[in-house]
C-alpha cells in the first residue's frame, strides 16, 4: 500500500472514531430522555388510576403519532419508523398505566 493508502486509511480510521462517539453520546441522550419521559408517563398512571379514569386514550395517542410522524418527515427520519418507535413506546405507557389500576 502507498503512503497516501495508509494516510488515508488513518484518516478515516479517525473520522470513524468521531461518528461513534457522537453515537455514543446520542445513545446516551435517547436512554436518559426516555427515562425522563417514563417518569412523566408513570406519573400520569397513577393519577388515572386515582381518579379512574382508562388507561388508553386513543384519541391522544392518534394525535401523537400524527405529530411523530410530522416531525419525523422534517427531521429527515423515515416517519414509519417513527411511528413503529412510538406505537412500542405507547404500548409500554399503556402496560404501565394498566399495572397502577390493579
């Protein structure tokens, strides 16, 4: 290999490294806002179940995944994804919310 090959090699060795640690530090940023929003969420089933009211509400989560998939598409992520992503979040939510009422 030529002495450009392995200079090229090395520099893209380095910018390989730069993109894994931006997704490490993404990961990092997905695990902790989910915590977060499963606080708010657990809070919210709670107070569903003190005052009786369902588990599910199906017109916010439509609203939701409507808003998702808006923001998916100007986010340049693909919005049926982003609606795969929330549904298993939503469902989790629900789970949750359906524990607190036993």
């Amino acid at each position: 290999m030529s002495h450009d090959g392995i200079d090229s090699v090395s520099r893209a060795a380095e910018i390989l490294k730069g993109h894994r640690e931006s997704i490490d530090r993404l990961d990092a940023i997905l695990v902790y806002t989910l915590g977060e929003r499963f606080k708010h969420t657990q809070a919210v089933g709670k107070l569903k179940a003190e005052h009786d009211l369902p588990p599910s509400d199906p017109t916010r989560e439509a609203a939701q995944i409507e808003r998702l998939e808006d923001l998916a598409t100007r986010a340049d992520l693909d919005p049926e994804f982003a609606k795969k992503f929330l549904n298993f979040i939503i469902e989790e939510v629900i789970r949750h919310h359906k524990k607190h009422q036993e």
